[in-house]
C-alpha cells in the first residue's frame, strides 16, 4: 500500500463531501467504514467509528492528527497555520478539541455542505 488509505465515516454526507475534496486535491484510496476489510480493521483503533483516519503504510494518523495529514499531504489552503500553530506549547490537545468539536457537529456542517458518495 503506497497509496494512503483515507478511512471515514462514509453513511455522514459532511464526512463524504470531506473525502471527496480530499481526493480532489490529493492522492488518497478512500475506504468507508462499510468497506473495511478485516486487515485494515485490525490496523485501526477499537474506537475507530469515532473520527477520520489516514493509513499509510508505516503509520496511523487519527482525528486531528489524520486532518493534519491530510492537509499536509494535499498543500491544503491553511496548512501553513497547522505548521506554525505546532511550536505552541499543547498543540496536539488543542487540535483534537478543535476535530472533535468540528466532528460532533456534522450533522449541522452536512446541512450546509454534503455529498450521498464519492464520484466514480
């Protein structure tokens, strides 16, 4: 697997519309939840179905530290921020409050932005 895996919760319209802008500015194999076979499964934490993750194949990047990737990996706008806002002390904590604030809002984000599935 040279290709990172992007794993998300593919029954969420926001989650999906994310993925497929993902894919749009990057190199990703986007796997949802429902497709998850048992080797990739295994790789995941038990709490998996709680936030996003990218699966490379040396490493697991999850919830925030998985969005960072994915930002980085795709010169996403704003990854200069992500780069400056790590020499500030408690960085990692803050960036998971701020994924799972954002994560436990997808509900009210997917009545702005959403997609049914990723384009063929």
């Amino acid at each position: 697997m040279s290709v990172p895996r992007l794993v998300y919760d593919d029954d969420c319209g926001f989650c999906t519309f994310c993925v497929s802008h993902a894919l749009e500015l990057g190199e990703f194999e986007a796997v949802g939840f429902s497709d998850l076979d048992d080797d990739l499964r295994a790789r995941l934490p038990d709490d998996y179905e709680e936030c996003m993750h990218l699966v490379t194949d040396s490493r697991v990047y999850s919830c925030g530290e998985a969005l960072e990737q994915v930002a980085k990996r795709t010169g996403a706008a704003g990854w200069w921020l992500t780069a400056a806002a790590k020499a500030l002390p408690r960085y990692p904590e803050a960036r998971e409050k701020l994924y799972r604030w954002a994560a436990d809002r997808r509900g009210l984000w997917g009545s702005f932005v959403r997609r049914e599935s990723l384009p063929e």
